[in-house]
C-alpha cells in the first residue's frame, strides 16, 4: 500500500512538481495551500507524512508543524519543513527535517523513504 504524503505550499507550481516527483516514487500526494488548509486536511484524511512550507499566507509551515505537533492524536507524524530560503528561521517548530528547495528532489525523497521506514 502507498504511503500517503500530504503537501502544503503556497506555490501552486510546487505542489504540483512535489506531486509529480513523489507520486514518481510511489507515494500518494494530497495538498493543500496554506497552514491552515492543511491541518483541516489532516482531520479529515489519514496521512503518512507532512511536507510544509515554511512560508504561506494565512498560517506559516512553522506555525503548522507546532499545531500538528501540539496534537496528540497526531503524535509521531512525521512532518518535513520545505523552504526555499536559508533566511527563515526554523527555530524549535518540532520538525522531523528541513530541506531546501532545489532542482533535485533526491534528498526529499530519500528522507521521505528513511522515516517512513520506520
């Protein structure tokens, strides 16, 4: 069975691209497009892992992850902060792992695959 990733970014292009390299890897993908859409998301669907971007409008990846984190019925979820900024200060969000945003996508999907191996 496929392991289920949810996305969350603003960016409509990146979700889509994210979609595409993890569904290419065997993953199911749902997105959302902010914070805020996304914790609504997790209520409704089951899902293996979080991908955040840290910066959205309406409720920040950062914000996000320490609501999901906060949660307890969604303890050990794994949660992924994506950013395309080395500026944004990822602090003590409670995040599995931050990743870069970058043309190469090996690095997510490896991370992906060696927590959710778990």
């Amino acid at each position: 069975m496929n392991k289920t990733v949810l996305i969350a970014d603003d960016s409509r292009l990146m979700r889509m691209v994210l979609a595409k390299v993890l569904q290419d890897a065997g993953f199911s993908v749902i997105s959302a497009s902010n914070g805020q859409q996304a914790l609504s998301t997790l209520r409704q669907h089951q899902v293996d892992a979080v991908i955040l971007d840290a910066v959205m409008p309406e409720l920040d990846g950062l914000e996000a992850c320490r609501q999901i984190r906060a949660d307890t019925s969604l303890a050990g979820l794994p949660v992924f902060i994506f950013t395309g900024s080395i500026s944004v200060v990822v602090g003590d969000c409670g995040a599995d792992q931050v990743l870069y945003k970058k043309p190469d996508f090996t690095e997510l999907i490896g991370a992906l695959n060696q927590r959710l191996a778990r």
